[in-house]
C-alpha cells in the first residue's frame, strides 16, 4: 500500500470578536503551515446575521490576506459543512472555518494503514479546558 496522500484533516470553527480576524491569529495560522504543522486546505468567512441566517466566503472573496500562502484545495467546505457549523454560532458573530490537514500525523495514518490498522476514535481536548485542568492539579500539587 502506498503513502496516503492527506493525513487527517479537520475543521475548525474560530469564532471572532470582531467581524475580521486579528492580524495575530492570520500570523498564527500562516506561522503553523509554514513550520509544516499543518495544511491549510480552504478557509472561509462565515458569519451569522442576528435573524440566524448563515452566510460566508470563500477566502478569495473575504478580502482576508494570508500573504503568499496557497490553500491546498479551496472548496473542500461544502455548503452543508457551512451551514451545520455557522449554525452553532451565536446569532450576530462571524467566524473563521478552516480545513486543516495535521501533517505531523500523516505518516503515522500512513503506517497504520498499511499495517492494517486504523484510529478508533479521535477526542480533541478545548486548550482553555486543557489548561484549567492542569492549573486545578497544580495547585493541589498533582502537577508540576
């Protein structure tokens, strides 16, 4: 069997404060796809207007600059993606989706696969939950 092609691939809602994304979080994703963390297939703009409807553009129509970075298969979102995930915005919000291919665990699918095996299940932890946790056990002395 050969090399899979995409490792796994996520989508990740960011929501936003304001109705554009902070320089900063632009700078953080452009930071991991240049470090080869992550792949970033497609990104769009989705907001949610204050009667619940849900709109969005592809990241050529955003006017959002992620400077020379390439997305690796724009349109992969589909609209129904959009739909389901913009819906469980709060009404008045807008926000980043991105698809992102982890390239740190594209090779360990790839062996996996071809060892015959495959994942079980995959739970992503909030990092603001990931952080309480560790701060409750240090402070108790459980950590450190």
């Amino acid at each position: 069997m050969e090399d899979l092609e995409f490792g796994p691939v996520e989508l990740v809602l960011a929501a936003l404060p304001d109705d554009e994304p902070d320089r900063g979080v632009l700078d953080a994703i452009a930071a991991l796809v240049e470090a080869g963390t992550v792949r970033l297939i497609d990104l769009l703009h989705i907001a949610r207007d204050e009667d619940g409807r849900v709109t969005y553009l592809e990241l050529d129509e955003s006017g959002i600059d992620l400077g020379p970075l390439e997305l690796a298969g724009a349109g992969l979102a589909s609209h129904e993606d959009v739909q389901e995930l913009g819906g469980s915005l709060p009404p008045g919000t807008s926000a980043l989706l991105l698809v992102v291919e982890f390239l740190w665990a594209k090779d360990l699918a790839s062996r996996l696969a071809q060892a015959g095996g495959f994942v079980v299940d995959w739970v992503r932890i909030p990092a603001p939950a990931v952080n309480a946790v560790v701060a409750e056990a240090a402070a108790v002395g459980k950590v450190g």
